[in-house]
C-alpha cells in the first residue's frame, strides 16, 4: 500500500508544480510557441537524469524514493503528451517550423538535460 500512497503523492505534486510552472512561463513570456511545456519537458529531463543517476549509482536509498521522485513527481510534472498535441496543432494550423522547432527542440534539448544531470550529480 505504501507504494501506492508514495507515486500517488509524487503524482500530485508533480501535477501541482507543472501547473505552477507552466502558467508562470506563460504569464511572463506568453507567444505561439508552446514555450511552458518545452520548459517543463526539458527540466524534467535534466531532473530524471540527477535523480536516476543518484538513486542508482551514488546512493542506495529505499525502492520508494524512486516512486515517489521519479514515477509519481516526474510522472506528474512532465508533459510529453501536451507536447506531442501542441506540435500537432502548431503543424495543424499552419505552423509548420513551430512545430518542428518544437519537436527537435524538446527532443535534442531534453537529452543534453538528461545527459547534463547524469553527470552533475555523478560527480562525487
């Protein structure tokens, strides 16, 4: 059951701080470009990468720990179903290069921050 309860409230505050993010990048910089969910896709990229490599690699810590953080926080705050449907409707609409920036963007971007937190907290 405590599984459950860990991915249950990751999830919540997961979804709580995607929310927040987003409508602060939105309010502060606004534009066609779906420029929130690219944040929140490329953050939470960079987060699994710290998180992942410190729960298997530098500490060993309780199994839920991992569902709370990755499974149920990152679950909850990334966006890559938003992102799929906003780079549909930008291709949709006439956006063809918002799109396609979108995409390539979140894809090549998402990685470095994988890559980047993997070796931030890699280092000892």
């Amino acid at each position: 059951m405590a599984r459950y309860i860990m991915v249950m409230v990751g999830g919540a505050i997961g979804s709580l701080t995607r929310y927040v993010t987003g409508s602060a990048v939105t309010s502060r910089f606004g534009g066609r470009f779906p420029l929130s969910t690219f944040v929140i896709n490329v953050s939470g990229s960079f987060l699994i990468g710290v998180l992942m490599t410190l729960l298997t690699e530098r500490f060993h810590p309780h199994p839920n720990w991992r569902l709370l953080l990755v499974v149920g926080f990152l679950g909850g705050y990334t966006t890559f179903s938003s992102f799929e449907y906003e780079s549909f409707r930008a291709v949709h609409d006439g956006g063809g290069w918002i799109g396609l920036g979108n995409l390539v963007g979140s894809v090549a971007l998402g990685y470095l921050g994988v890559w980047a937190g993997a070796m931030l907290a890699s280092k000892r």
